[in-house]
C-alpha cells in the first residue's frame, strides 16, 4: 500500500474518516535546546469527520523497531504541523510513567 496509504488506513480506523494527502511538511520540536523530533509531518484533508477538515500525520521507530503511526487531528492547539507534533510530544510526556 505505501507509506500514504499505510497513514490513510490509520487515519480511517481512528479518526472513522476518509483522507486525501494535502502536503508533506518538514517539522522540528525542540526543548531546552535539545532537538526532542525532527521529521516530517503529512498533512491530510478529511472527508466527512464531525469536528475538523484535516488532520496530522507521522511516524517514527520505536526502539523495539517497530513503526508508531501518530495522527493529531487539525483542532486547537495543533493547527499546523508543528503545533501537531508538540501537542502530541507534551501528551507523551504527560502518559510516560514517572521514574
């Protein structure tokens, strides 16, 4: 199926909308300046989703190796790719078990 297509399927199953690959975008997070991500985010126009017309897509590996598919949909804080990766990292951080 291919890298847009493997997102169109992850976007469909969480997200219960069809999508139509708009552009893709080269991101970067930084934090205290420590580069936290750096990539690049495909951008996604939505058809029939109740709240928003698009949505934020990415992927990375994970340290098992396998793949780890993120969508953020296109709804305030995360209305551009960067702001799309920064919401989801603070959520990571907030999830991730306290040492």
């Amino acid at each position: 199926m291919g890298y847009i297509g493997d997102f169109r399927d992850v976007i469909r199953e969480l997200h219960g909308a069809e999508a139509t690959h708009r552009q893709s975008v080269p991101a970067r997070e930084v934090f205290q300046s420590q580069i936290i991500w750096d990539g690049v985010v495909e951008v996604f126009d939505l058809h029939g989703h109740p709240k928003t017309h698009r949505t934020h897509a990415w992927s990375h590996e994970t340290d098992s190796g396998k793949k780890r598919h993120f969508t953020v949909l296109h709804i305030p804080p995360a209305i551009s790719p960067e702001t799309a990766v920064r919401t989801a990292v603070i959520q990571e951080l907030r999830n991730a078990p306290s040492a």
